[in-house]
C-alpha cells in the first residue's frame, strides 16, 4: 500500500529537507489558534494528541492534583466539601511504554493519518470542520474506523471550541449560552412558541372574564380595608355603621357604597337626592372613606390591566416571533452539515434568540400580575383575597427563580463539564504553542522517513 501523500507545499525540493521559513512569535492566545488552523496534521501529532490519550501515557483527571471540589452551597458546607490536596499523595506518571507498544502506536497513527488524507482532511481545520458538526463522532468513525480515537478527537475540538468562545467578550458569550447550540435552536422556538400560546391564551381568558358589574362588587370588599375603615369611623362615626349578617363584621359607609352602586349619579352632599324609602342618613362624610376605596379598587384594575394585557401582547411577540425564527433559520442558505456555516448561522441569530428570553421572561411576569388581580378580585371576603394574592404572588416568584435557576444548573453544568474534558485556558494554550514550535522538525521527520 503506498503512503499517503501531503500537500504539495510540504513536500521536499531534492534530497535534503526543505528549509522552513521562520515565522513570527504568535504572541496571543487568538494568534497560536490562527496558527493552530492552518497546521497541517502529521502522524506524529494524532500519535501525540490522540493515541497517547488512549494508550495512557498522558495522566488522566485521577492521577492528576486533585483541585478544590465544587458543589452546592444550598446542600453542604464549603469546609466539609474542598479539601486540599496532602503532600505527597500525587501520583506519578505511568512507566514509559515498551518499544513495542510505541511501535504499534506509531504505526497505528500512519494509517489514521493515511485515512485522513484519503478523505483530503490535511489540516487542523478542516479536521475540526469533521468534527465540530452535528453527527461529528459517527462521522469520523466512518472515516478513521477507530471509535476510541474518534471519541478522543471529538473531546479535543470541544476544548478547543471552548477556549475560542472564552476569547469573546462577556456579553457574547452570555448571549452564545442563552441561544444553545444549532441543533437545540428549533427545540428552543418549538417550546417557547407553544409555551407562549397558552399563558397568551390563559391571559386574554382572565381579561375577558371580568365586567364592569364585578369591579363594582368589589368596592364594599375594598372599602373593608382597615384604613378605608379608620376614616370612615373618624369622620362619621356610628351614624354609618351598617350590620352585615351575610359577612363577618359591620362595615362603616356600606349604605353609601349600596346607593352609589344603585345610583352611580347621585350626589351624596345633598341628601334631597337620596331615596325616601327606607330614609338614610346623611352619607356626605363617607366621601374620604370611598375615595380610598376607589383608590384600591383602581389600583387593582390596573395591575389587571397591565398584567393581562401586557401578557398577551408579549407572549403573541414571542409567538410570532420564534415563528419568524424558525422560517428564517431554515430559510437561509446555510448547509447546517458545514461547520463553519452552522455557526456563523448561529452567531447571527444570538441577538434575536436573547430578544425571545427577554420577552418571555416578561410576559411570564405580567401574566402572574394578571392571575393575583383577577383571583383578589373574584374573591368575596378580603381576607381570603389577600390569601389568593399571597398564593399566587409565592407561584410568581417560584417561577422567576426557576427561570432564573435553570440557566444557572446549565452554566454550572457546563463548568463541570470543562473540568471532566480537563479544560484549561492557559495550559492548552500553552500546549498549542508547543506543538507549533515542534511541526516544522515533525514535518521533516516524516517526509526523510
């Protein structure tokens, strides 16, 4: 079988090694990535990279100094959940392998470099191209026939991704985790949509169950309230005092409430428009006392009908909006099986992804503030009104914080996720760095063998 051949500018120029043209320092994590990209792969790289990840010769997470633990500061105490590492109890690195063992290894390593070529993959990004795109693992499997190395080059691309996502400005890569990746987008717009039609559904049926005769039931009910009361028993004292056997106590000023709800014309200062049967009393100082009530009442009314409405409308945004979403994602030219495609896809998208959270989150908001309105005014008695709006205002907040909790488990998730793939920022951009320094002498070794 003939060895596979690299690219033309590798290959030597007569019988001594080609002289390689001395590059700048990079400098920047950003520069040895870019540099990083353009590397041509060789057999002794995916010997070094990936069959000595397999093979043992590198420490794995166990062997390696154990770092301080994280967990749940809600479920242990930080002293009983880190500890440090005692001197003495690192482990040492395993013996060097046998001759033989680097044999195979080495040889093991041609013919994956050799599949590679047969696949026109010569460099490190076209590799992570292979990689990185939805199905990369049974992709490259198909290719290299080495599910183990597979795995491996997988989990090496998926740091690599992360160290290029943590040279982003922070807000990018807030607006980057919100959004998810590629393939979860139509999930995300499915769930949201569907979700959103219901609290707009549930919304617009509050506001539609309440009329004008109910918000005028509930003026005895807020008149009830204890400042309401306190002037009304200053000002007029017992004269006002009205029984109420079908409620729980007497109420001061329910004669007036009844007669404006009867007549909402009359004038309560002039007693010749009050009814002759049965004869009332003059009402005139229950007016601070049902100004306070009308002040309670429109304070209701307008948490309703900002809650109710301002939910409907932000949850028809957020329908219509993933709608457009999803059209527009699949409406565009990208090849979604391309990598780079996929995530310029992404990245274009993130602002609009964030737009749709937001909107959401606020509508979820305005629809609690709709639901405490309608449960405080449809109840009968105030103080089983105040318990509806404690009940509901405790599921609101219970809703914002599993909203808020949620993005939190994924970040940390995501943080433990780092720490099972070993990642870290400036150990593998050191170790990049290296790697460039040692290809050129790789490259030669090669083409003289």
């Amino acid at each position: 079988m003939s060895k596979p051949t690299v690219p033309p500018r590798s290959l030597p120029t007569g019988g001594a090694a080609p002289a390689q043209k001395k590059k700048r320092p990079a400098d920047t994590i950003a520069d040895i990535i870019a540099e990083l990209d353009k590397m041509q792969i060789t057999a002794q790289w995916i010997k070094d990279e990936f069959l000595s990840a397999r093979l043992g010769t590198k420490l794995s997470s166990q062997q390696k100094n154990p770092k301080t633990k994280k967990s749940n500061i809600f479920f242990c105490w930080l002293s009983a959940c880190c500890e440090e590492p005692k001197s003495g109890e690192q482990s040492e690195p395993l013996s060097e392998l046998s001759e033989e063992t680097k044999h195979f290894a080495m040889e093991q390593s041609k013919k994956l470099h050799g599949r590679l070529a047969d696949h026109a993959i010569f460099t490190h990004k076209q590799l992570e191209e292979v990689a990185m795109q939805a199905g990369g693992v049974a992709l490259l499997y198909k290719i290299l026939k080495c599910k183990g190395v597979a795995e491996t080059i997988s989990k090496y691309y998926d740091n690599h991704q992360a160290l290029k996502e943590s040279l982003a400005p922070k807000w990018k890569s807030i607006f980057l985790a919100l959004t998810g990746e590629l393939e979860k987008m139509d999930a995300f717009l499915m769930n949201y949509g569907l979700a959103a039609a219901l609290i707009a559904a549930t919304s617009m049926t509050n506001f539609g169950s309440i009329t004008k005769a109910d918000w005028l039931a509930y003026l005895p009910l807020a008149l009830r309230d204890k400042a309401c009361q306190a002037k009304a028993k200053a000002l007029c004292g017992d004269e006002a005092l009205s029984p109420d056997h079908l409620g729980w106590a007497p109420l001061y000023c329910q004669a007036a409430v009844d007669l404006l709800i009867a007549t909402p014309h009359l004038d309560l200062m002039d007693t010749s428009t009050y009814p002759e049967h049965p004869i009332y009393p003059d009402l005139s100082c229950c007016i601070e006392a049902l100004e306070c009530a009308k002040n309670s009442k429109w304070n209701l009314e307008c948490a309703y009908t900002i809650g109710c409405a301002g939910a409907s409308a932000s949850m028809l945004l957020v329908v219509l909006f993933s709608a457009w979403l999803y059209i527009a994602l699949h409406a565009s030219s990208a090849n979604r099986e391309r990598f780079e495609e996929a995530k310029l896809l992404r990245e274009r998208f993130k602002d609009e992804f964030v737009i749709v959270h937001a909107l959401f989150f606020i509508g979820v908001i305005l629809g609690f503030i709709g639901v405490i309105a309608t449960f405080s005014l449809k109840v009968g008695t105030l103080a089983l009104s105040w318990t509806a709006w404690g009940i509901t205002v405790f599921a609101g907040f219970l809703a914002i914080f599993l909203f808020v909790k949620c993005p939190l488990e994924v970040y940390r998730l995501n943080q433990a996720i780092d720490e099972e793939r070993e990642f870290k920022k400036k150990e593998l951009a050191d170790h990049y760095k290296t790697v460039l320094e040692a290809q050129p002498k790789a490259q030669t070794a090669e083409l003289i063998a």
